[in-house]
C-alpha cells in the first residue's frame, strides 16, 4: 500500500459509494475499484462491502480507515513542517473550546491570529470537555482547553490560571437573607433548587459537597450552558458558574451573582496538547500566543482568574 491508495479508501469511506468517491479524488470508477481490490488482496481481508445504496465498510475497513486516517494527517504536518521552513508560518491550526472559555477567548485569539499570522488559519471548535479529551487524543483538534486531566495525564499541559466559581441567581429572586451579592456559604446551597451541568463542573461541586457534607438539591441538569442561564434569570432555579460563563447576563442585569465561601469554590484552566501527534510550526505558534492572549485578558480583567 502507498499513502495515495490509502487516500483513494478514505474517500470511499466518507463518500459511501464508489461514484462519489471517484468525483472527489478525480479517478475514474474502474481505476478507484481496482485499487481497493489490490488493497483486499495484500492485506487479506474484505474492506468494504457493496450494495444497491453504496459501499459500506467491513469491522475490517473501519479498523484500516482509522490507521489510514492517522497516518494522510501524519503526512499532511510533515509537507506542512517543511513548507513552513521558509519562515513564513501558515497552515491549519484547530482548537477545542469548552463554553465558559470561548466566550472570553474565542473573537481576541481568532482577532489576534489573523492579524499576526495572516497565513494560518484557525478554526475552534466549542464542546464539552469530555469530548475535547478525545479530539485532542485523536487529532480531532490540535489544542485545548481543559478543567481537569483526569484520563488524560500524558497530555502535554500549561496551567494557564485559576477559576473561582460562584453562585448565580435573578436578581428578583435572591434566595437568602443576608444583602443580594454578599459572600454564601456553600451549606446555605442545600435548600435551593439547583439548575447544573452534568459534565465535569458538576463533578467538581460535587467533590466540594462531599468532601463538606453538603447535598445539593440538584432539579435540572443540563449541558446547554445559555439554557441554564435562562433558566436561572427567570427566576426557575439556581446555579454555580465560573465568572466567564455568565459575564454576558451579569453584564445586562439578568443574573446576579456571588462568591461561594466556607470553602472557596475553584478550578484549574489547562492549554492541552497531545505529544504523541507532531506539532508543526503554526501549532506551536498559535499555542504560545493563546498563553499571551490569556495573561493580557486576565490581566484586563475580561478573564477573572489567577494566572499561575
């Protein structure tokens, strides 16, 4: 096998049919068949199978795409590494996001990579954060961002600062007695209703309640983060969220927020990379100017942390 048959089958497993594979590499059908049948011959298995309604891959032909999908992106960095050696830094660079993050970061990092690296194209992709483990694993995404490392201790990481989080309300329904805003106690949490995320955050608050023998009373969970904020700022619940999650309707008046003490309440925010995957030149770079973007927006005070 060489890296242009291996390109042919991956066409044919996104295209799914032999047809539309052949229009997007420009190989004639004929041609495109004969080199999957010569592939099934040296490898000795049966990659795809064929139907009335396109090909469908074997158990076989899914195990190939994904080596064959690792080793064109392995290939496609290394052409990338040495055109970038004439000095000049372009290529592609894609970034994983968690919501909270890419409200503060996203619009300065894409502003500030366009002006600085006009070849370099940047695209970042927002999720939670346990699918932005498996595409930094997998290649999905070149860097990311991430609360916690658990299941994933060998990625490369910098600890880019500290998060406080705090507890959130509508400024009409605050639920305690003492002055709207003022510091709460995580024990005075028990009693309220809890609007929550079931992603890590969650499982951090819940380590701070368990570890202070506090119960929340937990009536929505939900991975939408603008949902949750609605849900609070009509006064249907309450919730915990780092300041860069909610700064857009504390900003408008439609949440209220406060610290949580007794304890504090904080998480750490990592630059993840995969240091099994090679970085070209362009990852690196955009990966040291993600590190300057962060000091200069916590320094402005639009990020609330503590850079570490």
């Amino acid at each position: 096998m060489d890296i242009r048959q291996l390109r042919y089958f991956l066409a044919i497993s996104e295209a799914r049919s032999i047809s539309a594979a052949s229009q997007a590499v420009g190989v004639a059908q004929p041609s495109l068949s004969q080199h999957i049948r010569r592939m099934e011959d040296e490898l000795g298995v049966q990659l795809v199978e064929r139907s009335p309604r396109g090909t469908i891959l074997t158990e076989e032909g899914r195990v190939l795409a994904e080596h064959a999908r690792h080793i064109c992106d392995s290939v496609d960095r290394c052409v990338a590494d040495m055109h970038e050696l004439n000095g000049v830094l372009r290529g592609r660079v894609s970034f994983g996001m968690p919501p909270s993050v890419s409200m503060v970061m996203s619009v300065p990092l894409a502003e500030t990579v366009r002006h600085d690296m006009p070849e370099v194209r940047l695209r970042t992709v927002e999720a939670m954060s346990g699918y932005i483990k498996t595409w930094v694993q997998d290649g999905t995404v070149d860097i990311g961002f991430l609360y916690d490392l658990e299941g994933v201790e060998h990625f490369r990481r910098t600890h880019v600062l500290q998060e406080d989080l705090y507890f959130h309300s509508s400024p009409d329904a605050w639920p305690l007695d003492t002055p709207a805003g003022t510091p709460v106690p995580l024990r005075a949490l028990e009693r309220l209703d809890m609007v929550l995320t079931s992603n890590g955050l969650r499982h951090l608050i819940e380590k701070y309640c368990a570890a202070n023998r506090v119960t929340l009373n937990v009536v929505v969970e939900m991975d939408a983060m603008t949902q949750i904020k609605e849900l609070v700022a009509r006064g249907s619940g309450y919730t915990i969220l780092a300041p860069a999650a909610a700064q857009d309707f504390v900003a408008r008046g439609e949440l209220l927020r406060a610290p949580i003490v007794e304890p504090r309440m904080t998480r750490p925010v990592y630059l993840v990379t995969n240091p099994a995957r090679a970085m070209t030149r362009a990852c690196r770079a955009v990966e040291q100017l993600t590190l300057d973007v962060s000091r200069e927006l916590v320094r402005r005070g639009i990020w609330e942390g503590r850079t570490i």
